[in-house]
C-alpha cells in the first residue's frame, strides 16, 4: 500500500521535529543561563568600578547522574553512589576552582542533596541554576539536569 512509506516518512518528520524542539529547549536554557550570569558579571563590575577589575571565570562537567551509566542503569537510581561522587566532585571544584568568582557547571543535578553538598563545599558563591524543559530521552520522565 502507498500509505505504508507515507505514514513511515510523517512518523520519522514528527521524530525530528521533536528533537529539534528538545535541542531548541536546551539552548534557550543555556542563553537563559549565560544572561545569568552576565548579570552577575555586571553587578560585580559595577560595584567595583572604583578599583582595577580581575574576574575569573570557570567551568566545569559534572556529570549528572542521570546520564552516568553503570550496570545496566543509571547511577542516579543508586544514592549511594551518586552522593559519594557528588561530595567527591564538590570537593574537587571547591579545592581547583573555588576562588574563581565565576563558576559554571554543567550537567546539575537536581536533587535536594546533591544541591546541598555544593553549597557546603562553596560557601562563598551564590548558586544560580537553570533546569532543563522537556523529557527525559531514556525513560520520558521529567527532565532533572541542567546547568549551575
């Protein structure tokens, strides 16, 4: 039947677009991110504007743990796991980048506690986020990354 391929080919453009839309999600949560923090760039610009400026900025991957795969699953599914390689990766930033005044990370977890273990490891920085729109493309649950 002629149906057949046309079907087929509607199908693989609705699978497009739907990718496409995801990637346009991510992106506008990534401008939204980078605004952010332009807006705390300038704020710390503006308030120092009577002596010599020096900002350092630093970026970093942190892996979330809904995209770590072990075992056949994912790391986020085992909150030991996750959480000692949370307080590990904290530990890491704090002691390498901890005196940058900016500091970017990608792939955050959204989760309570992995937000509190940053938060003691940085004490000094403000945290910021942005999580991503969408579902989740192994499972379809809501998404639980983004950026800090």
């Amino acid at each position: 039947s002629q149906l057949a391929p046309a079907a087929t080919l509607v199908a693989q453009r609705s699978v497009r677009a739907a990718r496409w839309a995801a990637r346009a999600d991510v992106l506008s949560g990534a401008l939204q991110a980078v605004a952010k923090m332009r807006q705390a760039v300038f704020l710390a610009a503006v308030t120092s504007a009577a002596r010599p400026v020096r900002l350092r900025v630093a970026t970093y991957n942190v892996l979330c743990p809904v995209h770590k795969s072990i075992k056949g699953g994912r790391e986020s599914d085992d909150d030991a796991l996750w959480l000692a390689r949370a307080a590990r990766t904290a530990d890491f930033v704090a002691g390498v980048l901890g005196d940058s005044d900016a500091i970017g990370l990608q792939e955050w977890f959204f989760d309570q506690r992995w937000e509190s273990i940053f938060r003691e490891k940085l004490p000094a920085h403000r945290l910021v986020s942005s999580q991503r729109r969408g579902c989740h493309p192994h499972d379809s649950s809501p998404r639980r990354d983004g950026l800090a």
